[in-house]
C-alpha cells in the first residue's frame, strides 16, 4: 500500500467515521482522532463483511451497500467508544 492508498483510507475513514458519529444520537465525547481510527477499521471491516454477503458492485458506480453497512458498523463503534471513554471519567 503506497501513500496514495494510506491517505485515501484516512479519507474514507473520516467520512464512514463522521457519518457513523451522525447517526448515534446525542453528544459522543470522543476526539475526532478516535473518531477516524473507528471509521477506518469500519470501512476495512464493512468492507470485508459486503464481500463475505457477496456483494461485488459489478456494476460500478457507489457502491451503497458497502457503505451502508460501513456507517452501521461505524456507528456501532463510536458507540462503545464513546460508553468506553465517558466512563473513564475524562469531563470538557
């Protein structure tokens, strides 16, 4: 993986992370680097579970699937994140 694939998956984790973030109602205390590692690792594990349901995107085009179940999986992890990381006792 060069630097091209290393900055592109930062990216797409900002974006799967920040939607992630989106959809969990209320206030996650958790900062936006944290917030990009779980979008990343959603987007690897989104994307390895869509493959797994063998969903190929033959078509091309956006592949909606994929990135539904990324942001699900996002979500789910900003959740625990943020459960895991209020409870730590930090206060803002």
């Amino acid at each position: 993986m060069g630097i091209t694939g290393i900055i592109s998956a930062i990216i797409i984790g900002l974006i799967i992370g920040a939607l992630g973030r989106l959809v969990v109602p209320g206030r996650q205390p958790i900062p936006i680097w944290l917030t990009i590692i779980i979008g990343i690792i959603a987007a690897f594990i989104g994307a390895a579970i869509a493959n797994a349901l063998g969903y190929a995107n033959a078509n091309g085009g956006i592949p909606w699937i994929a990135i539904i179940i990324q942001v699900i999986i996002a979500a789910i992890g900003v959740s625990i994140a943020a459960g895991a990381y209020a409870r730590r006792g930090i206060t803002r």
